[in-house]
C-alpha cells in the first residue's frame, strides 16, 4: 500500500552518530559558517571549538579553498579514476608527499578516513603477500581505538559501541591494550609520564600469534574520539622498534592528528617516529569536500610493482578516488595553511591552550588532558554515566559553543586559526556550564 510521506517530516533523515529522538524534538541545525563561527537556524552564532569534527582546520568559508571547488565544478566536473587521471591529482600528490617525513613518499585518494582506514589494512595485507610473506594476515589494533565505521575499522577499532552490535566482525584482529587510566597521569600537560610499559603489550601478542602470523598494527598517535587520550612518553617509539623487531608493519591513523593539529604538519612528526602508512581524511580539505588519502613507503609502493606492465598492480579503489572537486578543494586548503602558517601554529598557541583547560580543574573534573590544539575535559560520571557529558553539550551549544561529547568526556580542538579571545570564551563558557550542572 502506497503511503505519502509526511511533507518536511523531520524523519526521512536516518543521522548519522545522532540521538535521533531527542535531536528531532529539538533540532539544531546550522545554516552558515565563517572564519571561527558557525549560524544557528535562529540566528545565533557558536563558536567552533572542535573544528567541526576535527576537520576545519583552517577555519570556515574560507576564500581560496571555496573559489578553487567554484572553479574547478565549471572546469571538470568529474572524470573517471580507474585508468585515467587529471593534473591537479597528481599536483596534489607531489605537494602532500612532500610534506611527509622520510620515505612516505606515495599516495592514494579515497573519500574519507573509514575508507582511508580499509584502504592502508588492504595495502598491509596484499604487501606482504607479494613479497612472500602471505601469512602475514593478522591485524592489530587498540582498545579504545577509531578506525571509522566500515569493517576493517570496526573491526581494528576499540570502542565498544561501535562494534558490539555488528556481529563477529574481521577475524584474525587481536587489540592491545590502551593506555589510559593511570592515575598518576590525571591531569598530565602533554604526554603523560606513565605507561610507556603499555607499548610491551605488543609482545605479548607476538608472543601469542607468532610475529609470522601479523601484517600490521594500526594506532591512532593520539586517540581522537575516545576523548583526546595522548600517548605516554616514549610509547609510540617503542611501538615502532618491537614493529620493527618482528616485521610488522606500522599504521598511523592521522585522521584527526594530521594538518597541524599538534603542531608540526603530522603527528608523525611531533612524536619523531615513522610509520609505514598513514590514514589521513579531514583536515586535507578542511572538511569542505569528502576526500581522504592514505601515504605509503617507497618500499610499499614498489613492492607491488611487479608483473607485466600491463597488469593492474592493486586491485583496490573508488570511483571517487582523487575526485577533481576534492582535489581542487584540497589544493585551495593547502595554499591556505601555507600562506597562514597554520600547520605549525598550534605550537604557538598550545601553551595558553594547556593553561585555558587546565584551569578548568575543579570539584565535578576527574581529569583534562591536552596536547597540540587539542584537548578534553572528562567529567565525573553523575548518577547515569553519559548524562552529564550529554548535558554539558547541549547546555555549551545553546552558550554559544561547540564541541564534541563522548561519555562524560568533553572534546575540544578549534581551527588553528583561533585568537586567545576565542581560547578565552571557550574556557569560561565551559567553567561556567560546569558550575551549572547537577
Ligand atoms: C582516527 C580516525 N580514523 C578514522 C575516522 C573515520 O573518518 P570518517 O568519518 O571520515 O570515515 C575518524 C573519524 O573521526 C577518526 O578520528
């Protein structure tokens, strides 16, 4: 039976991450954006204090980035990716490689970090079967981990809501331990002094599976939506050399941590270890087309390149891969961090940004943690855990803040573009809603 669907219903849009009842009794939508801000429906202005979803970077509506996609949709809309290409994708590549430490000297498009994520275990695995070594099958990941939403990510990924409704998901994945909860790091300034130990976990699972048996470990350098969980000292290098002690690959999912979010142009480069790829999304357009891209060693990319010339060396890609719209967009981005010295301004700014949320610390606070441009607020659980953080949220949106909410765990990270007036109202809009709550 043929049914009308209501005009306008509210319901027709299934939302993504999305508290649907509750939002459609109440919807916040957004109308416009620039610079710092985003506009309410109703008019009012929220200060952007997670760059989004840690993706607009370079801030919003911002002229050569929106003149680059107006351009480049009157000049090739679209073309096809498989066996074709277009100049700016390959201008793209060499500025984005060139930007990489060491030999992370290749890339490849695709259209978001979830895919970028399935893209680089896929590159894990084919790499060590066309060397030889095709019993490398196992993944690694973390508890407590994002790796996106597809089924290699949830599968790598550690945050159980995500996974526990979807079956048995990958075999073959096993997680290390994370590396949060110590108490001696409750309030720690950049990387906390414990833990580094936790890194050893990787041996255990060496130790269990046989380093034969493992193609890769995937990590985020700082775990993003777990809530702003930053490394211990020391952990990310010793991941590197037990990885390098057994062959196994190393994965940075620089998703959130990539284009400057820390600093330095990746978290790569902050933490002084190479990985042998790196998930990026996000920040490559500041968010305003889907694009992501994953960077791999020479010594990957070459491993591949091997039978006939003729013969399609990876069988893997998007019919959206390095989208002429998204490759214009992210051209425009970079130009934009370039000429504003953004990648590296957040080095600049994380001392006022540690002291803002640090100054937070009071009686409903259990812990705040920063790093970079980045940082958390985790509250005390109240009656219900998650209760309060949703609060929070809501109480900060209707003060004019955004930010993003995980359990009681409040997330920040604003564009790099931020002014200390703007790291100002972030924090007193936040010291004044904690005050608020039960
Ligand atoms: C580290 C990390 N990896 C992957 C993803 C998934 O990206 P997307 O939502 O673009 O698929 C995210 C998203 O937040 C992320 O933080």
């Amino acid at each position: 039976m043929d049914r009308e669907p209501p005009k306008n219903s509210l319901d027709a849009y299934w939302m993504p991450f999305t508290a649907q009842r509750q939002f459609k009794g109440g919807p916040r939508n957004f109308v416009s954006a620039e610079g710092m801000y985003l506009t309410t429906a109703d008019g009012r202005r929220v200060l952007d204090g997670v760059s989004s979803m840690w993706c607009c970077n370079a801030g919003h509506n911002r002229p050569r980035i929106v003149e680059a996609i107006r351009a480049q949709a009157g000049e090739l809309d679209y073309g096809p990716s498989f066996q074709f290409g277009h100049p700016k994708a390959f201008e793209l590549a060499n500025r984005l490689v060139a930007m990489m430490p060491g030999g992370l000297k290749h890339v490849f498009y695709t259209n978001s970090g979830s895919e970028s994520v399935e893209t680089a275990l896929k590159m894990a695995l084919a790499y060590h079967r066309v060397r030889g070594e095709g019993s490398r099958t196992r993944l690694i990941g973390r508890e407590k981990g994002y790796h996106g939403v597809n089924f290699g990510g949830m599968s790598v990924g550690g945050m159980v809501a995500n996974r526990k409704m979807f079956g048995t998901l990958l075999t073959g994945v096993d997680h290390l331990r994370h590396s949060h909860g110590d108490p001696r790091n409750a309030f720690a300034r950049g990387e906390p002094a414990f833990g580094v130990e936790f890194a050893d976990d990787l041996e255990r699972l060496v130790a269990l599976h046989d380093a034969s048996t493992i193609a890769a470990v995937i990590v985020e350098p700082v775990q993003g939506s777990a809530g702003v969980i930053v490394p211990p000292q020391g952990y990310l290098k010793r991941l590197r050399e037990i990885c390098d002690r057994h062959g196994i690959l190393l994965i940075f999912d620089e998703v959130i941590t990539g284009f400057g979010r820390l600093g330095t142009p990746f978290a790569s480069q902050y933490f002084g270890v190479e990985p042998d790829l790196v998930t990026t999304a996000k920040g490559i357009t500041n968010g305003t087309v889907p694009m992501g891209a994953v960077f791999a060693q020479t010594k990957i990319y070459e491993a591949f390149l091997q039978g006939p010339p003729n013969a399609i060396e990876f069988f893997h890609g998007y019919t959206y891969s390095g989208h002429p719209l998204a490759c214009a967009a992210a051209l425009g981005t970079l130009d934009t961090y370039e000429e504003e010295g953004l990648l590296t301004r957040a080095a600049e700014l994380a001392p006022i940004w540690a002291d803002a949320l640090h100054g937070l610390r009071g009686p409903k606070v259990a812990d705040v943690r920063n790093i970079g441009l980045m940082g958390a607020v985790e509250m005390a659980p109240g009656a219900e855990p998650g209760k309060r953080g949703f609060e929070a949220f809501l109480k900060l949106h209707e003060a004019g803040l955004l930010c993003r909410v995980t359990g009681d765990t409040l997330a920040f990270a604003p564009p790099l573009i931020a002014e200390h007036s703007h790291i100002d109202f972030l924090a007193d809009t936040v010291g004044k809603v904690l005050k608020t709550l039960d």
